[in-house]
C-alpha cells in the first residue's frame, strides 16, 4: 500500500484538496460521531494541515495550529483518521508526523490539544499528558492536553 504524506498551509490547497479534507472532518465528525457543530472555524485559514493519503484516497488529516491562535502554545487540532483506515497505525503516523512539522514550523515548545476523552491512552503513548478536568465540547468528553 503506498501511502503519501503532505504538510502544506491553507493557501496552497486545491480545490480537490480543500474538498476531500472537509469531506472527511465531515463524514466523521458529523455524521459518524453525530455531532452538529461548525467545524469551518475560521481557523484553517492560519494552519498548516497534514494530509495522509493510501493509494490516492484521503485516509487522514490533522490541522497544526501556531501559537496564540487556539491556546497560547502550538496544538494539533481536527484529527482524523477515516474509519476504513483505523487500527492500521495510520493515525499514529499522522500524530507522529504532525508533532514533527508542529517543532519544524513552530519550535520546540510545548503542543496542546484538546482530546476525545476516549483517546486519552493513544495521546499518552505520544507523550501527551493531561492538563485539565473533563469538559464538553459539542456534546463529547474532551480533556486538554499538553506534550511538553
């Protein structure tokens, strides 16, 4: 299986890019998860974004946030991996990927995220620790947390 990995920032997307990206936030985030919420923040504009795709499909992207735009610190947001591709290691190669261009971009300095309460465990393993209470966030357990 080929898999493909890119970072680029927002202004350098395709139209078919922009397209695809959304289509999966979309499909997992809204549809899958059944949650309504506006995913089209206003913060994509600022962000890179890592895209992984298998074999010419999207299979799963991040966004990487610069400081002071989400949270003081850097932070890895809109995680995604597409159900076809979850528990093949995908997206610990996206979070591993995106923690590297997150320090290349940004600097060495700390990365927030705001996590899916369920996730914690697979945060942990990239060395992200908790940094808060539990919240609701559109209808779903989140916990901050920080990769110092």
């Amino acid at each position: 299986m080929e898999t493909t990995l890119i970072c680029k920032p927002f202004q350098d997307f395709t139209p078919f890019e922009l397209y695809e990206n959304l289509r999966l936030r979309s499909d997992v985030f809204v549809v899958e998860q059944t949650c309504v919420f506006l995913d089209l923040d206003n913060k994509d504009q600022a962000c890179h974004h890592v895209l992984v795709y298998q074999n010419g499909v999207l299979e799963a992207s991040s966004r990487l946030v610069p400081p002071g735009v989400s949270y003081p610190e850097a932070s890895i947001g809109r995680v995604v991996t597409s159900q076809a591709a979850r528990g093949t290691g995908l997206g610990k190669k996206l979070m591993e990927a995106s923690i590297a261009y997150c320090q290349e971009l940004f600097g060495e300095g700390p990365i927030k995220i705001g996590a899916q309460v369920y996730a914690r465990k697979f945060y942990e393993n990239l060395g992200f620790v908790q940094a808060g209470d539990v919240y609701d966030e559109d209808g779903i357990d989140h916990i901050h947390m920080i990769r110092p």
